[in-house]
C-alpha cells in the first residue's frame, strides 16, 4: 500500500496509522494491499470548498471528499500496480473537529481518511441501513489500530 501525499501531510504517526488503517480496510474488502496507491491530498477550507463546488455542486466546506477510480469495488483489477482514487482532507475542519468532539488530532485525520477509503471501496452512506454498516466498518477498524471513539 502506497500513499502519496499532496500538501501539509501530517505527522508521522498519523501517516504511519493511515497506511495500517487502509491496508486494514483494504484486507476487509477482500482487495489486494500490495501495488495498491491512494492519493491524498491536504488543503485548507476555502479550498475545500472550491473543490465541493466543482466537483459535487455543493457552495460549502467539508472535512473530507472521496473520488474512486472505480465505480464498483469488483472492477478493481486483481493485478499489477492500481490506484483505487483519491482523497481530499480539509485539515482545518478535521482540526476544528478533533476539538469538538474531544479527541485527539490524528484521531480525526486518520478517521476521515478511514471514511473516505470505505467510499473508494464502494460504501456509502445514503440511507439508514448503508449509515449503519459503513459506521460499523469505520469503528472495527479504528478499533484495530487502537483509536475508537473514548
């Protein structure tokens, strides 16, 4: 598993828990880790929000986007080196968040990107029942990598 790193990436810890934690969710979805790549990318909240506006026609600021390269998990090739998309993080917001919520800074950065991997890999969370079973992935794999919610 690679992760490639665009803008204020965050320490080391955080990045060495975001490479276990998408390695982790990749295992669970049954996906290949080795040649696997993601791209993410760390950006502020003005251009987050340009991003959202663009991409989504939302006028706001999120903490995290996802853009898969795939439409379906299943057509994610069995070999050879493959990215599986993209991830945006605000790191404002996530920060802003990690407050609110009174936990730790890598906490929330590594949870937003746990979030966004399960979009890359198909989850989403439109609807009560796709909520529940995407929240229940996030939480064992938080769990695994010892950053469950206190």
């Amino acid at each position: 598993m690679e992760l490639i790193f665009d803008g204020a990436a965050p320490s080391g810890k955080a990045a060495d828990l975001m490479k276990e934690a998408a390695e982790m969710c990749l295992e669970r979805e049954g996906v290949r880790s080795e040649d696997t790549e993601v791209s993410v990318t760390f950006v502020g909240l003005e251009e987050i929000k340009e991003i959202n506006k663009e991409f989504r026609n939302i006028d706001s600021s999120t903490d995290v986007l996802s853009f898969p390269q795939f439409n379906d998990p299943q057509e994610i090739p069995a070999e050879g080196r493959i990215s599986i998309g993209d991830v945006v993080i605000c790191t404002e917001q996530a920060l802003l968040q990690a407050e609110e919520f009174g936990h730790s800074e890598d906490r929330e950065l590594v949870y937003l990107f746990v979030h966004s991997i399960f979009h890359l890999l198909g989850y989403d969370h439109m609807n009560d029942d796709d909520k529940a079973e995407m929240r229940a992935a996030e939480e064992d794999i938080m769990s695994k990598i010892g950053l469950e919610r206190q």
